[in-house]
C-alpha cells in the first residue's frame, strides 16, 4: 500500500498516533514523500518503513483551464458561504482592476459549466487533459516500481495526490482517501479523483461531500472521526504541570492564557490583540495576573512575532510545535508533542481567532475564547476577521455554545475573566463541539482507519 504524504500535517496524521505501524500489521506500507527531508526519510526507514520519493507535479496551462473550470462547477455544487469569504481574503491585495477581470472570469466561467451539457463535457474531457497536460506517466511509474496494491491519500486536493490518484486510477489500482481536516471539505481545492471509498470526520463532511460531488454513491463516503486527535487521548503526552512550566520557561504561579496565532494573511493585525491582552494584564483588568502564552503559527513570518516577544511584560512567543527543515512542512517530534498537549491541557484559558486550535482545547475541557475583531483593524479587515466565524466548518462550533466570542476588548477580557473564574462554564458545549466534529471520543479513529484500509485490501480485484 502506497501511502501519499505530501504536507508536514500528514506527518503527524500518520506517525506519532502509530497508524503507520499499525498499518504495517496488515499490509507493507509504502511511504510516498512528496518533498526532500533526509531527517523525515531517516525515521521512516529506521521504521522499517520504505520511502519513494513522489515526483514533483508539473501541471501545464491547457489543463490549469480545465481544473478551474471543474473548481467553479464544484463552488456551484457546493454552495457554501466559505467560497466567497475564502475568495474574498485570497484577493485581498487584488487592486481594482485585478479583482474585476477575475470576478468577469468566474462568472464566464460559471456560465460554461452551467449552460445544458456543459458541465459533462468539461468532466469527460479532463482525463484526456490530464493525460496530455501533467506529468501524470512520472507517478505511473512510481506506482509500478513499487508494486502498489491500493493508495491512500490523506490530503487528495494537492497536485502531487490528485497525480498519484490518476495514475492509481489508470492502473487498476483501488484507492482510499482519509480527508485530513473538518474544513477540507468546503475549503480546500477540488479533489479530482475521488476514491472508492472516502472517509472524514463527521456527519458535517459527509453532506458536504455528497452537496459537491453528486457523481458519489451513499456507500462511498464513510466517518471515522479524526485520527490527529487520537494523540489527545495519550497520557505520556501530557507531562505534570510543573514540569511543563518548567520546560517552556513559564512561571510556576501564574495562570497561563494559551493564544493561538493564525497565519498573517488570514488575520492581519493579530498581534494587536495580544498587546491588547498584554497591557490588560499589566493594568490589572484580568483576574489573578495571568501570563500569555503565545504560539506564532508555523506559516507565518517568524521575526514580527520574535519582536513582540521582546515587547511583552506579561507573556512570551514560542516557535510552533514542528520541527523539519521547512516551516511550510514542519512535523512535531515527541517533545513536540508533549509541549503541545502539555499546554493544551495546563493552559487556564485558550484565545484564538477562528483556529481549529478551539478543538484541541475543547478537547481537554478548557474555556475557549474566540475574538471576532482586531483592535486597529480598516474595515476591510475587520469584515475579513468577523467572516471567518461565518464559513461553514465553523458553524457546529458556533452552534454547540461552547466558544465565546467577543466582539470588543471589554467582550473579549470579559470572556477570559469568564475563563479564569468559572471554567467549567461553557464545559457542556464543548462537550457537544467534540461529539459533533470529531464524532469519536475514544483514542481509536486510527484504528478505525486501519480498519478501512484492511477492507479495501480485502476488496481489491
């Protein structure tokens, strides 16, 4: 079995919560990296895991025209609010001019795919133009050398998958798809190829799939939960308090605020809100002096917030929980990990804008905190940040009553007061937020995982 693993997330998907040992139970997994990372490939094969290197996806201009055709009829499909907001911070920086021709373009689009007949002549005609526009005979090859009898795909919207998948598909070969994430399913890219059998983490995602892609059968699609979060239900991972204070430097009587920074494209002007959280505590507008923990996102430039760290007097910036040669691709090593649920499960109180960081907290029953503004903010921005809590992934969460918002600086110190003060309050709606999105609540969609891959094995011709 041919695993693809093309994102440094799918790194933690499939090794630390034991799915690749436990795949190697069942079948001899095949690991296909899709980028150079020797430390990455070193710990595989000390594994007795192989490695193949996928090749790197070229995709001409004749076939680009034909997926974003496909990707404006699936946004058709689909028809959720998380196209436009998404587009909208996409095209942020757009000046005038950029933005019209490619509104003018879309609706020139949408009308191609949706006169009579115009959307199945695009599908039938997209094997001929991937055959002709990508380098999909590169990924054939890699499948027939390694003598691959079924591929899972974890994250099925890259090139590098979508490749994989063709040539799976060309070949003969069945094929399964883990989809990584709640919000893939009306965020991410169109997946091109979809698999016998696709599996995601909620009820949520089984309707969004079956709204976007119509040509999927009932028995395709599957729920497993997410087996990220498996790692939450592991108690090595979660070190004494003590000593995760000791290991991140925090001081050892201060309750700690744990703030998730976003990437900077999608909240511009966040760290306008930990100075505000910062000069808070200072001003004594925050019970029991807290201290703020912040981490920067792995994707975000690292010296902006190297300069707030030195700015703040009541709280520091850490690096993100990952390692690997590239912040892009980064992947946690066990101490990694250990910080991480350590501080999800130690933390008094978790601040994040619009973050799948709520579930990790949800998770350990921490009061969660979700700020819809930025102080400062134009009012473009301030639209972009309050958006975010209006896409469609969000809305179970929003739904459950187990995040507060706020809306303001007092809103937002008033909900963290909340926090601090009573934190089993909200504690029942987070407990619905995890049922709903997550599904599973065991420790075992690894397994259940494993499972799915034992099966298609059993099935393939």
């Amino acid at each position: 079995m041919l695993l693809a693993i093309t994102y440094g997330f799918s790194v933690r998907y499939s090794v630390p919560t034991g799915l690749l040992d436990a795949l190697s139970g069942i079948c001899t997994p095949v690991v296909g990296l899709g980028w150079d990372d020797d430390e990455l490939q070193a710990l595989l094969t000390d594994s007795s895991v192989d490695v193949v290197r996928l090749p790197d996806a070229r995709i001409d201009a004749s076939y680009r025209a034909v997926r974003k055709r496909l990707q404006v009829l699936q946004h058709h499909r689909l028809r959720s609010p998380t196209t436009r907001i998404e587009r909208a911070y996409r095209e942020q920086d757009y000046d005038s001019r950029t933005r019209t021709t490619a509104t003018l373009r879309r609706w020139r689009d949408l009308a191609a795919v949706t006169r009579p007949g115009g959307a199945a002549e695009l599908e039938r005609a997209e094997p001929a133009a991937v055959r002709s526009g990508t380098n999909v005979d590169d990924f054939e090859r890699v499948l027939g050398s390694a003598d691959v009898e079924l591929v899972l795909s974890l994250t099925p919207y890259h090139d590098q998958d979508a490749l994989t998948l063709w040539a799976a598909r060309w070949a003969g070969v069945p094929s399964l798809t883990s989809i990584i994430s709640f919000d893939n399913t009306t965020a991410r890219e169109r997946i091109a190829v979809r698999s016998e059998r696709i599996v995601v983490w909620n009820r949520h995602n089984v309707d969004e799939l079956h709204r976007g892609y119509p040509d999927l059968d009932a028995e395709q699609v599957g729920v497993i939960g997410a087996p990220q979060f498996d790692l939450h239900h592991r108690p090595e991972l979660v070190v004494d308090e003590s000593e995760w204070r000791d290991r991140l430097g925090l001081p050892a009587d201060r309750p700690v605020i744990l703030y998730g920074a976003g990437p900077g494209f999608l909240v511009p002007g966040e760290r306008e809100l930990v100075r505000l959280l910062d000069r808070s505590i200072n001003e004594g507008r925050l019970p029991d002096d807290p201290f703020l923990l912040v981490r920067r996102h792995p994707g975000d430039t690292v010296e902006p917030w190297q300069q707030l760290s030195e700015t703040l007097t009541a709280g520091t910036v850490v690096d993100p929980w990952a390692a690997g040669s590239n912040p892009f691709r980064g992947w946690p090593s066990t101490d990694d990990l250990i910080d991480q649920m350590s501080s999800f499960a130690h933390a008094a109180v978790h601040v994040n804008v619009s973050s799948s960081m709520t579930l990790d907290g949800a998770v350990f029953d921490r009061p969660q905190v979700g700020p819809r503004f930025v102080p400062g903010a134009d009012p473009r921005a301030a639209k972009q940040v309050r958006e975010l809590y209006d896409r469609e992934h969000w809305w179970p969460i929003t739904a459950s009553g187990g995040l507060a918002t706020a809306d303001s600086p007092d809103e937002l110190l008033a909900a963290v007061t909340e926090g601090l003060r009573d934190p089993s309050a909200r504690s029942a709606g987070r407990q619905r937020m995890v049922e709903d999105l997550l599904t599973f609540t065991d420790g075992h969609s690894s397994q259940r995982l494993v499972d799915e891959v034992h099966r298609a094995l059993g099935d393939r011709p």
